[in-house]
C-alpha cells in the first residue's frame, strides 16, 4: 500500500505538495526519476484521485494490507478478472460512492452495458470533471487493456521511482504495523485505540465492521482513510524523525534532496522558529483548526505569504495539515511539537 500510497501523492494538486513533509524535493525526484512514465501517471484515467483511491481498493481485494508484498500484488493484478477490477475501478466497492447510485448499477457498466455506463455517469459527481473523465476512460477501453496498463504503470513505478524509498521504509513500517497489531489487540476498545493512533480523528463507523490501520511514510502529516466494502482503511503518518538516523539521498548530480533523521528535522525546525510571522502563525493555530482562509483574515497577510511560511512549519513538523472528505485543508499545532523539539536536541547533542 506504501507504494501506492506514493502514487496518490503524487498525483496530488502541485499546490498540496510543499505541505507534504517529505517536501517538494522528493516530487521532483520522482518527476526527474520517473521521466515520461511519471507524466502518464498524473495524466493517466484523466488524472483522477478519485481513480487511483479505487486502485487502492483493488490492491485490499488482492491482499495488499496482509503483507503480500509488491511482487505479490502484480503477480495477482496480472490474473485478476478484468470486468471483477473495472467494476473496483468504477468503485463498485467504495461506500461513499455506492451511497449515491443504486446496487447493481456499477456492476452494469462494468459488464458492458452502455446504458447503466451513461446513468451512472449522470448520477457521478458533474463538477469532478477527472472522475467524469476516468469513468469515459474506463468505459471506452477493453478491460483486458486496463487491468495491462496498471501492472505495467505500478511496475514502472516501482523500478524508477519507488525501489529507493522501498529500501528506507519497508524495515519501519513492518515494524510499526507489527506494534500496531499488537497494541489494537490488547486494548479494551480497539475503536477508541485506533482512533488514538490516527490523531484522535472520529471514526465513522456507519456501516463499517472493520477497521484497519496502516503505516505510511509519505502521506506525513496528512492521514489518508479508504472506505473500501465494510472495511475501513486509515494510512496514518509514521514520523521519518524519530524512525530513521540521519541520512541523505543526492541526485546524479550531487545536490542533496532529501535529509531525513533527527540532524534534519532539528535544523528544519530550527529555521522554522525563527522568523517572527512564522511565531506568529503558530500562535494561532495552538489549540483549534484554522483554513488558509481563516488564517490570511487573521493575519491580514497574502495569501501567498501565509502559504510559504505554512509549508515551512509543516515540513518541520510544528504543524498538522488534515485534508476532510471534501477536501479542505486545516492546521493545527502539533501536540507533540514542543517535546520532540527537545528530543532532537538531546538526540543530536548525544550523537557519536
């Protein structure tokens, strides 16, 4: 899910991409890495989130969250049955949108009947123009050639893009997921754990017998959550800082692009807090949610200046961005921001 959980990010809006704490070096790196195959990605199904969430879907059908691993994944897309996964694509299996169209409608369409592909498309969200588009995508081409398409784009993905931060994270996360089994499985109200772990955001549970947890790296600060079937899937951001020693990937020509560790995330913060407007912005956002809106009307500052030093308090880790369901964006302090502050002093005044 790691990996497609780099994709999603990267196929983003440009303007989420500084708020990501890996930062924007690292959608360069994939953008420079990835070549022409990074440029189909974002363009690929009419550039859809929406499209890819449902990929995700697939991938939990697959058993991509019971540690089948990326091999494993691609072996079983390469034999799945082709209207099975356009049904997935079209979100037959995605709660929010089976909510607004009646059963059996997708599993119609995806059969070939041009009929239930034209209502469903009129019932589909008129102003998501890329989903409009993914569904005339999906629809237009033989399913034989889609389920081709995606292994041949997540492999892709995986050899020019993804191997290196596959090396950094597999360790962390399989360790993570290992003490998040184990903690939900001793808790007295796994709900109320499970909540816990992803930030204290409510769960909505309605209809929802299931909910699983899954590590990432790349969607920090943000939690990503699937509503797939009766199963309810968060990717909750593990902190690269307190995980990984300091370490630095360059590209091919030298030029470091991204620090991870304590050394990194201290020198980050560091210049973060030392800017006054900056003080400032997190001043306001201490204890309660504010937009970007809320925040240029306090602030009475450009918009554009409000976002830079955002982005600066979030790659450091002093900020929260949460992105709701219909995609705004809040920011809030982060509760641990004061402690971890001090412990990454203390982890580099004590290094070797």
């Amino acid at each position: 899910m790691e990996l497609l959980a780099t994709v999603f990010a990267f196929c983003a809006p440009d303007e989420h991409r500084p708020s990501y704490d890996v930062g924007t070096s690292w959608f360069r790196r994939a953008a420079r890495t990835g070549g022409p195959l990074a440029t189909r990605i974002r363009t690929y199904a009419g550039g859809s989130l929406l499209f890819w969430d449902h990929v995700m879907g697939a991938a939990m059908d697959l058993g991509a969250t019971d540690g089948l691993g990326v091999d494993g994944l691609l072996e079983r897309l390469s034999r799945v049955d082709p209207i099975e996964l356009r049904t997935t694509l079209l979100g037959g299996h995605n709660r929010p949108v089976l909510r607004t169209v009646p059963d059996g409608l997708i599993a119609d369409a995806a059969a070939g009947s041009s009929e239930a592909a034209a209502r469903y498309r009129r019932l589909a969200s008129r102003s998501d123009t890329s989903w409009q588009a993914a569904i005339g995508y999906l629809m237009a081409r033989d399913p034989t050639t889609v389920r081709a398409e995606l292994v041949e784009l997540i492999a892709g993905w995986r050899a020019t893009v993804y191997a290196p931060w596959e090396q950094l994270t597999a360790p962390v996360l399989a360790e993570r997921a290992a003490t998040d089994r184990e903690t939900i499985a001793r808790a007295a109200d796994p709900l109320a754990t499970a909540s816990e772990l992803v930030g204290g955001r409510p769960l909505p549970m309605d209809g929802v017998r299931r909910v699983q947890l899954i590590t990432s790296t790349i969607v920090r600060p943000y939690v990503y959550f699937l509503e797939h079937r009766d199963t309810l899937t968060y990717l909750y951001p593990q902190d690269m800082a307190s995980a990984w020693p300091a370490k630095k990937q360059t590209d091919t020509d030298g030029e470091a692009e991204l620090e991870i560790g304590a050394h990194g995330r201290l020198l980050a913060t560091a210049n973060a807090l030392a800017d006054e407007m900056r003080l400032q912005l997190l001043y306001l956002v201490r204890d309660s949610d504010h937009t970007m809106r809320d925040l240029i009307e306090r602030t009475g500052w450009p918009r554009s200046t409000v976002r830079h030093h955002l982005t600066m308090l979030v790659d450091a880790g002093l900020v929260q961005a949460l992105t709701d369901r219909s995609r705004v964006t809040t920011y809030r302090m982060r509760d641990a921001a004061i402690p971890d502050l001090a412990d990454l002093l203390r982890a580099y005044l004590r290094r070797d």
